[in-house]
C-alpha cells in the first residue's frame, strides 16, 4: 500500500476481498491505497464494512456484520487512522444501548456517529471515541418510527434523515433525536392511491 496523501476529494468504496477491503482513489478513480484485510490476524476485518463515514481529522468509522455463535465479543464499529490503522472498536452483538444486531449505514456528523441498526429500527448516537449518547426511532408507523429503515443522512444544520423504507417516507431528527418532520408516502400518480417505494434521497446545502 502507499502511503496516505492528502486528497482534496476522494472516493471510498469497500469490496468484498481478502486484501484490502477500503480502497482510496482520487476522483478519477485511481487508487492511492488500500487497507482492512479480511482475516482473525489483528488489525484485520471479520468481514468487509458495510458503510463508513470520515471525520474533520481524517479518521474513517467502518460499520461491519459477521456475527459467528461464540463470538458475542466480536466489535460491529471500528474507528481507524487516514493510514488504516485500528484506534478503537466498539459496539458488540446483541440489544440494548451500544448494541447492534445489523449496523447498516454510519455518519458523522458535527463531532458524533449516528449508526441505523435495521433490525431493531433505531439509531444510535456516539461520541467519536465510541462512548453511547443516545438512541431514538424503534419500531412502528406513527411519526418518529421506522419500518425497514435503509438509509441515514445529515444536513450542514446538524439534522438526520432516515429513509423509512417500509413506511414509504423521510423522517428528519434533529441532532438530539427528536423528530422534526416527514414527507412522504408520495403516490405514484395522481389517480393512484399506491405509494411509491423510495430507494434513496439527497439533501442540498441548505437542507
């Protein structure tokens, strides 16, 4: 691997391979290096991330799922250096604050990680050092729950959206938590009472 530049803007795609998982291109697309093997060796991935996130300092959080019987201890969250190297792993298997059973999509956003867990439809909110804040959602179709949540999303206001796949809508939290406001289910026509499904969504500068 070579080592780090800084890059003004970058790429960050992970792949499913036992040599380097993350993997930083430019915006053309050329690669400046890779990291996060696949292996029990330490330092390596149980499996590759399934989302990430970049902090202002460079650092990268990874959200990662390989949940074996036995292996309850098995960290969900990892928090590495702009060269790949592990500063800290958190988040074990299970329910309950700090938890996760299927950690899905992970942002930061103005000093704190907000991680959707899609099975319990919640997401939770940490400090950069991996200490648990708060949660909020859970499961339901009233305003403020989620059913089938797959995307997670922030605003330069410090707002988070989550794309509620289930109940066809965009719910928006503040930084705390507390709901703000839907949209959503939209019809697929005028004439047509059928809801149509939402795949993704994006917000502009202003929110």
């Amino acid at each position: 691997a070579e080592p780090n530049v800084d890059l003004p803007s970058r790429i960050i795609p992970t792949v499913d391979a036992r040599q380097g998982v993350m993997r930083v291109l430019d915006t053309e697309g050329n690669l400046h290096h890779s990291f996060g093997d696949i292996g029990m060796a330490e330092g390596n991935f149980s499996a590759a991330p399934l989302s990430l996130a970049l902090d202002d300092e460079g650092n990268y959080y990874v959200a990662i799922f390989e949940y074996r019987v036995g292996q309850e201890t098995e960290k969900m969250i990892y928090k590495l250096d702009s060269d790949g190297h592990i500063l800290a792993a958190f988040g074990d298997y299970g329910t309950g604050p700090g938890k996760f059973l299927y950690p899905v999509a992970i942002i930061y956003n103005q000093d704190s990680l907000y991680i959707l867990d899609a099975e319990p439809h919640v997401v939770q909110r940490f400090s950069t050092k991996g200490n648990y804040m708060v949660h909020f959602g859970g499961t339901g179709k009233s305003k403020g729950r989620f059913r089938d949540p797959k995307g997670l999303y922030a605003d330069k206001r410090g707002h988070i959206y989550v794309l509620d796949y289930g109940n066809k809508r965009i719910q928006e939290f503040d930084a705390e938590g507390q709901f703000v406001h839907a949209w959503g289910p939209y019809r697929v026509s005028s004439d047509k009472p059928v809801a149509r499904l939402l795949d993704g969504f994006a917000t502009s500068s202003n929110g």
